[in-house]
C-alpha cells in the first residue's frame, strides 16, 4: 500500500484484526469508517459528566479523610 492509499481510521489495525483471525473479508471494502463531529460529542457527553463527577467525590472523599 502506498502513501496515498493510507487512511487514519484504524483501518490498518484492523487488517491485523482480520488476517489473525483469518477471516475472508476485506476491511477496505465499503465506506471509510467516520462519525460526525455532533455525534461523537453526543456519545462523550456521559463519560466527562461521569468523570467531572467521579473528581468531585474524590475531593469530597479527600477533604473528609484528611480535613482539608
């Protein structure tokens, strides 16, 4: 594959996938694998409110056990 061949979706991780586990399918065939911008901070929006949170019980749980 050359240089104007190459993608920066992951594809080549799964050619790796897919030879190891040697399956006939080609992992170039079909659309390149994108999500939307709006989409992707749609589907992160739980994990940093998750992690937002988790930060404040540590500096709640810190401040009780140490009285800060």
């Amino acid at each position: 594959m050359d240089s104007d061949e190459n993608e920066a979706c992951g594809r080549c991780s799964m050619t790796t996938v897919v030879d190891a586990a040697e399956v006939d399918r080609d992992p170039f065939d079909g659309d390149r694998i994108e999500v939307d911008e709006d989409e992707l901070r749609t589907a992160a929006k739980p994990a940093v409110l998750l992690g937002r949170a988790k930060r404040r019980l540590n500096e709640i749980a810190t401040s009780l056990t140490y009285g800060r």
